[in-house]
C-alpha cells in the first residue's frame, strides 16, 4: 500500500526539496507544505521545482505570493497533516 508523506519546509528548502524528489522512487504519495518563508530562487531549487510540478506533486504554500504553488492557512495545513502516515520537517 503506498504511504502518504508530507515534506514540511521552513528552513533548508534545497535539502527538502532534493529530499522530496528522492522520495518519489519508492513510489510513496509526496506532497511539499511550504511555510513561511520565501522560496529562495537558485538554479537547483527551480529544477527541483519544475520536476516535483512535472511529476504531478502537489506543492502547498501559506503564501499568496507564488502563483504556480496552491495556498493552504496554516490552519487548513494542520488539518491536512494529520492525514499523512508520515511527516518530515525540514
């Protein structure tokens, strides 16, 4: 049965963001919650983006800025975890 993991990011995005895109080989549902904190725009980061969008994962942040990511409230991010067999924070 696959798992459902939820990549929470607030601090090391790059690291969560290459560890979200390693994950999908185990063929797990991954979904990214974006919290707080500006996406920092680096060449690595806009690959794993566009790779993660490309694969169909869905990318939530608490941010209206970001167009191209789906806004979710804290308080309707921490009704969704709770749904997920596994969080990790980064």
């Amino acid at each position: 049965m696959r798992k459902r993991i939820a990549i929470v990011v607030s601090d090391r995005q790059s690291e969560a963001f290459r560890m979200s895109v390693g994950l999908t080989l185990v063929d797990d549902v991954i979904d990214i919650f974006i919290l707080n904190s500006e996406l920092e725009c680096n060449k690595q980061n806009k690959l794993n983006l566009e790779l993660m969008q490309e694969m169909d994962m869905k990318i939530y942040s608490n941010s209206l800025k970001y167009k191209n990511l789906k806004y979710l409230s804290l308080e309707s991010m921490a009704k969704v975890l709770v749904n997920y067999n596994h969080v990790l924070s980064y």
